[in-house]
C-alpha cells in the first residue's frame, strides 16, 4: 500500500476523522504502517475505542472508493501533498485537524514561503475593496502568497488583486478540484489562477459538493496563512468562521475597523473589541507586526549561557544565539514544534527572567 492509498482509507473510514487519524500516525508514524497492524490484537492508543478499531478493520471494503479517487487524481492532473512530506504547507501540520492528504492543482510550491490569508464579506463596499487592493500591493514587495476561499466580495479581489501586481495566490475550495468551480461566475478566473497559483482543497472525488463543506474549507485558509485578515465582515458568516479557527490556532490575527452602525463592520469590531485581532489602520502597521519591515541582516549579540535549561529550553537558547528576536510562528517552524507548545515554553522562560516579549507575539532572549 503506497502512503496516498493509506491516506484516503483513513480518509474514508467512518468515524476515525482527522483527529483519530493524527493520534494512529503518532503512534505508527507512517499511514501505510497502520494497515498493516493486527487489528485483532490492536494497541492501544488514548482515543481509539473499541468500535474505532473495528472500522479500521474493514478498511478493505472502502477499496473501490479509494480507487476511484486514485484515478480521479490522475485525470484531472491533480497533485496530492501528503501530510510530513517536504511539498506539505508546514503552517498547517501545526493544526491538530490538518488533513493527512490536500489536493493541488495549479503552479505553486508552498515550502519557505510567506502566507497570507484575507477574507471578508461577500457583500463588500467599496471601501473594503480599496483596503484590499492598496493593502495587497503595499506587501507586495515581500513577495506572500495571498490566500483566500474564491467566494464572492473581498475573497476574488484578493486574488485579482493579488494576479495583478505579481503575486501568487491560492484559492481554497469547498469542493473537490474534479468538480465544477463554485460559484459558477467566478469561473472565467480559473486560468489565471493555475497560472498564477492553484486551487487547494482537501475533499475527495468521492464526495458530493454541498454548502456545509465551507466551515471544513476555512479550517484550511486559517491554518495555511502565518496571517488572516479579515476585511468587512458581519458578526456572523464564514469570514468570522476562519478568524475564530485562525485565534485557536495561535495565528496572527488582524482586523480592519469601521463604523459601529456599519453592519459589515461589526465582526471586526467583534473580534478588535475582544482581543483576538490586532487592529489594522494601514499596510505598514501589518508589515512591522510581522517583522518585516527591516531588510538588515539581525545582529548577533554575545548572550550569557543561562544554568539548568531543560533540553528544549536549550534548543530555544540556541535559536537566539542566532537571532535578535523571534516570532512565534517562526519558532514553531524552526524547531518543529506545535504552536501551543512553543508558546508554552515562551511563557515559562518568561517567568524565569529568559526572554522577553514584544508587540506582535516577538520574543527575544534577555
């Protein structure tokens, strides 16, 4: 069994989910090891129950389903990126719902990249579309894939906005990438997006294109982007959907303020007046936010060694020997740590008197 076919079994399997599934990978390590345990005789893992152990038993019987997806991918020039491999978005195996398998289509190669996720409403004005043009052209210099769910209002001109000054983008769907496009106007962009980008998504051939798909879809924007902006939103909808997703997931989160009697300016207000957004005036407060503001090479200070570190905390020391200061997202990725992990360390070196914390979830070593 190659590893894509584990990971459409796992994918198909009733109830094991994607939580199930990352829980079985970190025990067996690689998804093809899981078929080839005695499932009369399983081991046991926290959260696999009895009737769990026994779908897996028949993964045998989702065979054909499996198949059809295989040669669905290869029709329609779909490149599948597996969970662990190089191709896979780092940003998102920090996610403990991240798909073990996401379904590409398009010219884009996500590792060592910038990300930005932008969403908003649908029904946007047009001072909402002037804040998304001017905001992308003004980051446009640190070269971000923009992206966003190819919905109406503020999603497509993202992604036109982002076409038209050089950037890539990619639009994550709700649907499998062998289906039509939705929504159907936003059709006539499909050229300029796999020429400029791609298409993501992480639903099978085998799967019927349905409106509830979304919220699983935005699970996708928030987790792929270091960033999430959200631009004119009501305090309900899906754009308050991937911003509550981006906030759990220990992202950077920035919000565009209106008017309190602007109906799609509530949701950021909401998210601003609840501390999970920063506010957002201008592009240039966005770029220093995320540390991007400074072309220079970082000084390299000549820090004491602290006593008693633990192993990780070493690893951490070591990090700043070479850096004047870290992100939090940055850190994550360096040391291939869960984000929640590393933001638990921080606050623990932060208490002892090791680091310090800085505007924009920065920390340097003291």
């Amino acid at each position: 069994m190659t590893r894509l076919e584990a990971c459409l079994f796992l994918r198909h399997i009733a109830g094991i989910g994607m939580m199930r599934s990352h829980k079985l990978l970190a025990y067996f390590e690689t998804p093809e090891a899981i078929f080839a345990c005695d499932f009369s005789n399983p081991p046991e893992i926290e959260g696999l129950g009895t009737n769990d152990w026994e779908a897996l038993k028949q993964w045998k019987t989702y065979r054909e389903t499996v198949d059809n997806d295989l040669k669905s991918i290869e029709k329609h020039g779909i490149t599948p990126l597996l969970f662990g491999t190089s191709d896979y978005p780092k940003t998102l195996t920090f996610c403990p719902d991240a798909p073990l398998v996401l379904f590409l289509k398009g010219k884009i190669h996500f590792p060592k990249r910038k990300i930005i996720s932008i969403v908003g409403t649908r029904s946007n004005t047009q001072r909402g579309k002037d804040f998304c043009c001017n905001f992308i052209e003004a980051i446009a210099p640190f070269d971000p894939i923009i992206c966003s769910g190819f919905a109406l209002g503020i999603d497509i001109i993202a992604h036109q906005t982002a076409i038209n000054v050089g950037l890539q983008t990619v639009a994550c769907i709700g649907n499998s990438l062998d289906q039509p496009l939705y929504p159907a106007q936003h059709r006539v962009f499909e050229r300029q997006l796999m020429e400029n980008g791609g298409f993501l998504s992480d639903f099978t051939s085998s799967e019927p294109f349905d409106k509830s798909n979304f919220p699983r879809r935005n699970r996708i924007i928030a987790g792929l982007g270091h960033a999430t902006l959200v631009i004119e939103s009501g305090i309900k909808g899906g754009s308050m959907n991937t911003a509550h997703l981006a906030h759990q997931y220990g992202r950077e989160l920035f919000a565009v303020p209106g008017r309190p009697t602007d109906e799609m300016s509530q949701g950021c207000l909401h998210l601003i007046e609840q501390q999970k957004a920063q506010l957002l005036f201008r592009p240039e407060d966005f770029i220093a936010a995320m540390g991007w503001g400074s072309d220079s090479a970082p000084l390299v200070r000549q820090k004491e060694i602290p006593l008693a570190l633990s192993e990780d905390e070493q690893r951490l020391f070591d990090y700043f020997i070479q850096n004047e200061k870290g992100h939090l997202d940055a850190l994550s990725l360096a040391l291939d740590w869960p984000i929640q992990k590393t933001a638990s360390l921080m606050m623990q070196l932060e208490m002892k008197g090791h680091v310090r914390a800085l505007p924009g979830k920065y920390f340097e070593w003291i």
